[in-house]
C-alpha cells in the first residue's frame, strides 16, 4: 500500500512538472513568433514611410513648378492691363485738356456777353425808371381828374364786380330753380296719380287755427287794407297767418304757437270793435294784447294752485302754469291734465296713507317743463327738474318729476303714484288725440334755422309749417341777396330738418320810416 501510494505522487509531480515545461515551451514559442511579426511591420513601416516622403517631394517640386508658372501667367496680365489703363489715362487727359481749351474759349466769350449784357441791362434800368415816373405822373394825373385815389378807385371796381356777381348768381338760381321746379311738378303729379290708384288715407287736421267771428263780410277787407298792408303788418307784428276765404263773416287764425294764435285773436277782436284799423293802431294793439294775455296766464296758474290747493309755489312757477293753459299734449289741455294728475295723486295718496299735500304738488309741477320745451333745449321731463331745482322745490318733488316718464329709476311710493295718476289722466277715452309735440318742435326748429342767418331781422313758420316767413334787415340783405339767403336757408333747412311736402322760404325785405310830431 506504501509503496503504490508513493507512485502516486510520484506520477502527480512528474506530470506536474512536464505541465509546467510545456507552457514555458509555449509562452517563448509565441513570444518569438511576436516579435518576427513586430519586425516585419517596423520594416513595411520604414518602406512606406520612405515611398512617401520620395511622392510627397516629387509633388511638392510640381507644385513649385505650377506656382511659377501661374506667377509669370498673372504677372503678364497685369502688365498688360497696365498698359491698356495707362493708354486710356492718357486718352482722357488729352480730351480733358482739350475740353479746358474749350471753356477758356467760351468764358471768354461769355464775359464779352456780360460786358455788352451791362450796358443794356443799365439803359433798361434808365428807362424803367423814365417809365415809373412817367405812370406816376399819370396816375396822379388820373387821381386828380377821377377825384379817387388808386385804393379807393380799387375798392370801387370791386364793389362794381361783386354786385354784377351777385345779381348773375341770383339769375342763374331763379333759373335754375324755375326748371327743377316744373320737372318736380310734372313728376310729383305721376307719383300721386299712381298713389291715389293704390291707397287712401285719412287726414287728420292739426289743432293750430282760431276763428275770429266778424260782423259782416266788409270787415275782411279793411283788415286787408290797401295793397294788404294791414294783414301784412298783423302778421308781422303777431307771427301769425291769417287766413281770409270764402267763409262767411268769418277770419282763421293759423299758427303752431297757441300764445302768439291768442295773442292775435284778442287783437283782432279790438280791432274789429274799435273800428280803426292801419298799421300803428296795429301795432298798438298787438302790444296790449299781449300784456293782457301776460296777465291772463298769470291769473290762470293762480286760479290753478288755488283749486289745487298747493301753497308755497314760487310765483315764477305759478307763471309757468298758467302758461300751460295754451299748451296741449296729444290734444289735451296740459294744465287741465295737470291738475286733474294732482286731483287723482291727492286721492290715491289719501287712500294709501301718504300725505296728500305732497302728491297734490308733484302732480300739479310733473309736466311744468311742457311750458318751457318751445323755448329751451331738451325734453319737458329735465327742463322741468331744472325749473323745480331752480326754484328751491324739495328733492322728493323733483325726482317725481324726473321720474314719471321713467327717466330714472322710480325710488319712493310719490314716484310711483304720479306715474299712475299720470297714466290714468291720458288713458282715459277722449283725453288725448295724435302727437302735436314732434310737430311743434319741428316749426320751431324751422324758425330757429331762419333766425341763425345774419341780416334776418324775426322769421314765423305759417302755414301749418310748410311756409316760413323772413322778414329781412333792408341795410344789410340787398335785393340780390335775397335770392341767395332764401337758397342757403332752404339748404339749411333741407340738411338740419325732416319733413313731409316741401316748404316754401318767403322773404321779405321792407324798409319803414317812422317820425313823431312834437
């Protein structure tokens, strides 16, 4: 057993070691096959390391080689192209130097024209002066066999030229007119035929006229008088048409403004009482009427607060009440609508426990402002919150009268009741009629465009509106501007204002003399 376990490791050691020998044997076999390897690619290396250093010279002696050859190439263009600018230099001094020959020549020239255009220049000088002394003496020659002097005797020429002007422009606008005028005719006349053929519609008559009841039928013609000088200055005087026709013992009165139809009518009726009638007593009498209707409408807004039983009201106030006695809304009576709205407000007021004291007073001032539209800008409701603040009203009184057509926003149980009482005054049946207030405002505004042109003395819209009267300054509106003004208030008219049907511009010029015996 020992000595088999000993062979054993004997065996173990010995393959050990011929293990060991062989992988020494291998490691310097492969070690020495390396290193043949290495020393062959260090040779290839140096080879291709020399080849390239012999090409890379033999391009670098080619390159030189072109260099040269492009050096001497460029060289050779430059030269040449240095030649060819110097010839041209030399080309451009040469006709440099001959245009400079050439100026010489013709400065020379040209001061000899200077020298000769000097003289002649001072001979004109001489007799310029020779001529302005001579149109001096002329024109005081002139001056003194005209008795004008030069400006004067412009300003005369240009007179002359704008009348001649003025008069040619109001031909050619007459003419003008008178042609568009029958072409408008002669239309207007198919346009209606057609109309009449496919519609018909009622005409309702504005509430604008007063009869005036006269004695007999010869009455009409003294208030005529000769050449209708007594109507004309009626008219003037009041601002109202009258209207004299086939009626009967009979006179119309015409006019949108029912203080100026009252006005004329109380007139008229003292005319025909007292039986004079010209022109002074006209005037006279228009004069006293208006200050007995003054007094009138006094006594009608006290007659209103009265019944109302409204105290306290500003008298100015009061004044405007009794203005409203002239004045309709829809065609009702404003102070009799306004004192019925006190009456129903006091009433309401009454039965719902508010003091009826203060309803009667807003209900009597809600349409004050209706006596003041015709005359200021802006609609009834804020002329009257601006006569009641004026006129130290209490606030709950003034936002009732902004409040009842809704302006602002109703704020109290007063705003609401006189919107009510308002409501059941024009709702009730036969109260009102059509809307006259648009209507109103637009004679109104018609009178006012006419008034806006200088010269014009008072204008009245007559006529129902579709006629307006301008009595003209005669020192300033000649007899050939009034064509002219009559055509610019027309345009006016036609840019500012919508209307049905046209409207005639009558003007009329009038110059009066009036002297007093003492």
């Amino acid at each position: 057993m020992h000595w088999a376990f000993g062979l054993l490791i004997g065996l173990v050691v010995g393959g050990a070691v011929l293990g060991y020998l062989g992988y020494m044997y291998g490691m310097k076999r492969r070690q020495q096959i390396a290193e043949a390897a290495i020393g062959s690619a260090e040779d290839e290396a140096k080879r291709i390391i020399t080849e390239a250093y012999k090409t890379a010279e033999a391009k670098k002696k080619e390159a030189i080689l072109e260099g040269k050859d492009e050096i001497h190439r460029l060289r050779s263009e430059s030269d040449k192209e240095l030649r060819e600018r110097r010839s041209e230099v030399q080309r451009q001094e040469r006709r440099i130097q001959q245009k400079e020959e050439q100026l010489d020549k013709k400065l020379e020239a040209h001061e000899k024209k200077e020298e000769q255009l000097a003289g002649k220049l001072k001979q004109a000088d001489d007799k310029l002066a020779e001529a302005e002394e001579l149109k001096r003496r002329q024109m005081e020659l002139m001056e003194r066999l005209s008795g004008f002097t030069m400006e004067q005797a412009k300003e005369h020429l240009l007179q002359l030229l704008d009348a001649e002007l003025t008069h040619e422009k109001a031909s050619r606008i007459l003419a003008m007119e008178q042609e568009v005028k029958d072409e408008a005719n002669e239309r207007a006349r198919q346009i209606i035929g057609l109309a009449i053929q496919r519609c018909a519609a009622d005409h309702v008559a504005e509430a604008t006229v007063s009869v005036v009841v006269l004695p007999n039928d010869e009455m009409k013609g003294r208030i005529i008088g000769r050449e209708g000088r007594n109507i004309r200055a009626l008219e003037s005087a009041t601002g109202v048409d009258l209207i004299i026709d086939d009626t009967p013992e009979a006179i119309t009165l015409s006019s949108f403004d029912p203080i100026r139809r009252e006005v004329a009518r109380v007139a008229l009726e003292r005319l025909i009482t007292d039986g004079r009638i010209h022109p002074a007593r006209i005037e006279e009498t228009v004069e006293k009427a208006k200050r007995d209707v003054d007094a009138i409408i006094k006594s009608e807004g006290e007659k209103a607060v009265l019944e109302s039983g409204v105290i306290g009201l500003h008298p100015e106030l009061v004044r405007l009440l009794g203005r409203l006695r002239y004045r309709t809304s829809y065609g009702q009576n404003v102070l009799k609508h306004s004192l019925e709205v006190s009456y129903i407000a006091g009433l309401i007021a009454s039965e719902l426990g508010i003091d009826p004291i203060h309803a009667r007073r807003a209900g009597l001032l809600h349409d004050i402002g209706k006596a003041l539209d015709h005359e200021f800008e802006g609609s009834h409701v804020s002329l009257g919150v601006e006569a009641a603040r004026k006129h130290k009203e209490p606030e709950y009184i003034i936002h009732a009268i902004h409040a009842h057509h809704n302006d602002v926003e109703a704020q109290s149980v007063l705003d609401c009741l006189i919107q009510a009482a308002d409501a059941i005054s024009a709702a009730r049946p036969g109260a009102r009629r059509e809307d006259v207030e648009n209507y109103i405002k637009r004679l109104l505004k018609l009178e006012d465009i006419a008034r806006s042109f200088n010269g014009v003395e008072d204008c009245y819209a007559i006529q129902a509106g579709r006629e307006v009267r301008v009595m003209v300054k005669p020192e300033v509106i000649g007899d050939d501007e009034m064509v002219l003004v009559a055509r610019e208030i027309c345009q006016k008219i036609e840019n500012e204002l919508d209307y049905p049907g046209q409207i005639k511009v009558n003007i009329i010029r009038e110059s009066r003399a009036v002297e007093y015996a003492k």
